[in-house]
C-alpha cells in the first residue's frame, strides 16, 4: 500500500540534546497510526515536524511523495496536514462559531461565505458541540475547548489528522466520549496520528504504533505486538519512566 506520510531519517537537535534521531515510518491512507512512549521520548517533538513547527535537522518527510521539507507551517496546513496541540489553542476574542470557520477558511480546502458557515456549523454538530456556536471560548469547559479545537480542524478537511495528547486532563466520562469521537473520525476513513497515554484508546483506536523512546523508534507494529514487546515495557517500566 503507497505511503500517504513518510519520515525517512527524521533527525531533530536542539544544541546537544537529540530529540529525534533517525525517524523512519510510513503512514497510509485511512490508518490510525498511534505514536507512543514514554514522557520524554520525542513523540510531540516529532509532530512538531510533521506539521512545520520546527524545521528538521537532518532527514526528509514527504506527502503522497511530494517533499514537504522545506515548507513552512501554514503550508503544511493548506497541503492537508493539520494538527490540534496539548494545550488548547483557541482564539479568545472569537466565537465558538468564528473559531471553527477560521479553520474552513485557511485549512486545506478554502470554503468561504455561506460555504465556511455551513461547513464550521456541520464541524460543530460532528465533534457534539451543535447549536452552541454563539458561546465564547471563556464560557467553555476543558473538553469543550477540545472539541472546538478539533472542528477546527477538522474544518479545512485535511489529509492527516495529527492529535497530540487530545485525550489527556479528561475525566473518565470524558475520556469515554473523547474516544467515540476519535472512533467516529476513524470509522469515516480518516488519516489520523495520535501520540497520546492512555492505552485503552491505543488498543481501541490505532491501526499500528511506534513505540519511542529517547527519541529512537525501538518498536513497531500492532498495539497487541508492540504492548507485549519487552522492549517497550522495559521502556515503560524502566530507568526511562521520568
């Protein structure tokens, strides 16, 4: 099956510090992809390149084998590669409403007018938060502030979707609903990477992980072969837990 997303030699320094170092995987069309290790590991590090946060050091990444290397962020975004963070960002002095069609405007397909409004109040509806456009972001709870993140996204249709962390700081009933929506997203045929800890959603949700830790890939595979890898558990449990 031909690759959607590829890192090849993926390499991150920062001074000293190798955040990332020598990243190799290929993401296909409509998987789910979960990212995962240990705090540390370089997992946000590595969507921070992905998505043209951070530019690489060394190493390439490519989109249905075009290179988008040397692309800024915003161009990521508009070829189809878009992404929520840990920490929420909304625009506070904008709408529910103003929020989500920001992405349906200068996402990777560009609605405009009555298109934007149409597709930012079906975005809303998807992620459970219809009717409710109006509000502010300070009227929000946390995982309300979540959601409209992630119509945002979800607004300008991109290819991949990255999700980094959006699972963490929800109570359990949050936490149950949080991963019937990122389901809803895979049940529709969605590309998705996820670096997320909570490993109920990775058996659930994910297609395949890699495993990082110290910035290295140290395993790949289904969530059952990865999880019973002692590798990874070592990685888990081990001197590497911080």
């Amino acid at each position: 099956m031909t690759a959607l997303l590829s890192l090849r030699g993926v390499t991150k320094r920062f001074g000293g510090l190798v955040a990332v170092n020598r990243m190799d995987f290929d993401v296909t069309e409509h998987q789910v992809l979960g990212l995962i290790g240990p705090n540390g590991s370089g997992k946000s590090t590595t969507l921070n390149l992905i998505s043209g946060a951070f530019p690489l050091s060394a190493g390439s990444i490519s989109l249905r084998g075009q290179p988008i290397t040397h692309l800024q962020a915003q161009d990521i975004a508009r070829r189809g590669i878009a992404r929520t963070f840990q920490l929420v960002r909304l625009l506070p002095s904008m709408t529910v409403m103003e929020n989500v069609k920001a992405g349906a405007v200068f996402g990777h397909r560009r609605h405009w007018g009555h298109e934007a409004d149409a597709v930012a109040e079906a975005m809303l509806e998807k992620v459970g938060m219809g009717g409710r456009g109006h509000m502010t972001v300070g009227q929000l709870t946390y995982i309300d502030t979540k959601r409209v993140e992630l119509a945002r996204v979800l607004a300008g249709e991109p290819r991949v979707v990255l999700l980094d962390e959006w699972l963490a700081g929800l109570n359990p009933t949050e936490l149950e609903e949080g991963i019937t929506l990122i389901r809803s997203l895979r049940d529709e045929g969605r590309t998705v990477i996820l670096v997320e800890h909570v490993m109920d959603a990775i058996r659930s949700l994910c297609d395949r992980c890699v495993v990082m830790a110290a910035g290295t890939k140290i395993a790949e595979g289904t969530p059952t072969e990865v999880l019973s890898d002692p590798a990874v558990i070592r990685a888990y449990l081990g001197d590497d837990d911080a």
